[in-house]
C-alpha cells in the first residue's frame, strides 16, 4: 500500500493514496503503523535533540523573535519558525507561549484561513504583512 507524507516545516501529514478495493479497518490498520513508526523516530530525535540544549534553545528562541518581531513573514516561513516554535512548546523551553496558541497560530497563518478571519482577499505580498500582523496579535492575546 502506498502511503503519501507531506511536510511543511516538520510537521507532517500522513495519508493513504490507495483507498480502492481495501477496506477501512485495513488504511487505519497500516495508517496507524506509519504513525506509531513517526512517534517513535521523533522520540529518539529529540532525545538527541537534548544533548545539544543550548543549540535547541537558540534555534527555538530565534524563530520565536522573528515571529514576535517580523513586519513580513511568507507561508513558508511562518511554517518553518512555527514548527521550531511547537517544538519548544512542547518540551518546555518556551514559556511565553501555549500549544492553543501555536494551533491556532497554525490555522490561521494559512493563506485562505488568513483572509477568512481578516473578511478580506489579498495578494500575496499583502498577505505576507498581514499574516505577521495577525501572529503578534495572536500571541499578545
């Protein structure tokens, strides 16, 4: 069974690209392998990860700053710094933000959910300024 996994920053969506003539019981099945197999590797990855904590914490605290402090910030990079930022959520280096925050930083940064919440279209380039107005705002709330 091929599976199809995509990532933007290192966050991951994993999906099935077959669906035809197997059964639900059998994607969730092999989906739920594949995940478990991540869960694992990330894991051991910031096992490893601790082994260079002031590295970490820079890397984290760095994508924090330019999210907090950035007048532009593209799709792309909104990713990129919002992965950094979940992972220091999750292991406890940032303190100044929550996961709802992050989550929600996730949603609507995204260029459609982006214009939905500010009831307006945009060009890229003015979706670029906003998406880093939007993330201050969501932060300081």
């Amino acid at each position: 069974m091929e599976k199809e996994l995509q990532w933007h920053g290192d966050i991951y969506q994993i999906s099935n690209k077959q669906s035809l003539g197997i059964s639900e019981e059998e994607i969730i099945k092999n989906l739920k392998i594949i995940t478990d197999k991540v869960i694992e590797q990330e894991k051991l990855a910031r096992k490893i990860l601790t082994k260079k904590e002031i590295e970490l914490e820079d890397r984290v605290y760095r994508s924090y700053g330019i999210l907090v402090n950035s007048r532009k910030l593209s799709s792309e990079e909104c990713n990129n710094l919002l992965s950094d930022v979940k992972l220091g959520t999750d292991m406890g280096i940032i303190k100044e933000m929550n996961d709802l925050k992050v989550k929600k930083l996730q949603v609507y940064t995204k260029p459609a959910n982006l214009q939905k919440y500010l009831g307006q279209t945009l060009d890229s380039y003015d979706r670029d300024i906003k998406r880093a107005e939007v993330i201050k705002q969501i932060i300081s709330e």
